[in-house]
C-alpha cells in the first residue's frame, strides 16, 4: 500500500533496460573507489544522524521529566498547538475511537489532565474502560502515552473548568456534548438562555462536567532521524502504580 519511491523499481522494463550484460555491472578501478568514497560517506552520515537523534532522545528513567521538557522546548515552529492530544478510548464493542483534546497540565504525580463532559461519548468510554492513549505531535518529535484515565477531584475539575474562556463556560451550560441536534435553532435558544443566566459573575461548573487525569504506565518517545533512522525510546512501568520504577529500551526504527 505505501509506496516510497526510494524504496522500490518504477517497472521491470527499466532493469531490464539498465542492466544489459555482466560487463555493465563493471567499472573501472577508479570508478570503484569513488562508488566506496560515497557509500562510506552515507553510512558516516547516516550513523551520525542516530548518534544526533539518541543524544536529542535522552533514555533517563523520568518519561514525565522527559516530556515536560520536549513541551517546553516545542517552539511552535511546525505550526502545531504544543498542548493539543490525540486521546482514544474504547467502546464497549471493542472499536477504537479518537479525538483532538487539550492537554490542561501535568501534576505533581506525573498524571495528564484534561475536562470533557461525563455525558460526552469519550466520558461514557472512560467509565466502562478506562484505559486509554494520548499522542503529541511535533513535527520533529512525538510522544505515545497509554495509561489509565481517572475522575478527577472536584477542586481539580473546578480549576480546569476556570481557566476556560467565558464562552467557552457558558457553552458547557448549553450544550449537552454528543446528544443529537434535533433543530439547530434549539441549540442556539439554550445558549442564549445560559447567557442571560450567567450575564454577571464567574460561571459555575456543571455538575456533568469534570476533569479527567491519566495515569500514564508507558510512554515512546520518537525522535526524528535522517536517512529514516529515527531514534525511539521506551519508558514502561505496572500499570497498577503511580510509583514504580521505570524500564527503558530504545526500539529500531
């Protein structure tokens, strides 16, 4: 199905074009020696690329050190929001479903936080199985972490909830995430009525709004390489602790 064009021959006319006798397959002793010359540059330059990549990809035993450190270093530069994950859950017939949220932080216990709606179908997914993955996307770099995800106490969902813009608050109020819309003027009606609700002061939490915090057992960090000798590091602990020790490996591209 993928067709890298380095990686393959456009058709069997073409070798049978290229390649004529065994004498084409022969050059000359100077030819040679300047063939060895760029092939041994290639490899130097190649294993240099993953020397650069593993040394970018530090295989330390603190994952969530790690990766503060690759979101505080991501500059923005690939055009990509640096705390947008993609988080999937499972539904209960076994399929896969994924979505863009926003990552709200990291604790103090290394768990990633973000609020949704309870109601929402990622809430509903949560509460019948709770394990889940996040992906962050750098353009350079990447991060997986699968891990366990977990209501979150109210004092933390209620400080999610305040960093939020207004608007955004007050859409909670009015929109009952994942449902059906049966007219969208409805829809509308209900934010406009939430509007004039909360028209002065802060804005409550729903009660069916929180946050949810994932405890994370394992996480890869990849590193872009030259030559496609990407550099990837794997951090895995029992998905049953916040505190145990930490494995690592570094896996082949």
């Amino acid at each position: 199905m993928f067709d890298d064009r380095d990686d393959v021959l456009d058709s069997d006319s073409d070798l049978g074009s290229t390649v004529s006798s065994d004498t084409d397959l022969l050059g000359s002793p100077d030819e040679d020696l300047a063939v060895t010359a760029v092939l041994a540059a290639a490899a130097a330059a190649a294993t240099a690329a993953l020397d650069g990549a593993a040394a970018a990809n530090d295989d330390t035993p603190d994952p969530v050190g790690m990766f503060r450190r690759w979101l505080d270093e991501y500059d923005g530069g690939s055009g990509l929001m640096k705390n947008a994950m993609h988080l999937s859950t499972v539904r209960a017939d076994g399929q896969p479903r994924s979505r863009m949220v926003l990552l709200k932080g990291v604790d103090a216990d290394g768990r990633f936080l973000f609020g949704t709606d309870g109601g929402s179908d990622k809430g509903r997914e949560i509460a019948a199985n709770p394990k889940v993955a996040l992906l962050f996307y750098w353009g350079s770099r990447q991060v997986r972490v699968e891990g366990v995800a977990e209501p979150a106490p109210g004092p933390v969902s209620d400080a999610v909830f305040a960093e939020r813009p207004r608007d955004h608050q007050i859409s909670a109020w009015a929109s009952r995430q994942s449902a059906p819309v049966v007219r969208r003027d409805d829809l509308a009606e209900r934010r406009r009525a939430f509007d004039r609700r909360f028209d002065v002061g802060p804005v409550p939490r729903p009660p069916n709004w929180g946050a949810f915090a994932v405890r994370p057992h394992r996480f890869e960090f990849w590193q872009l390489g030259a030559a496609r000798l990407h550099d990837r590091v794997v951090h895995e602990r029992s998905s049953s602790s916040l505190s145990g020790t930490w494995t690592t490996i570094r896996l082949q591209p």
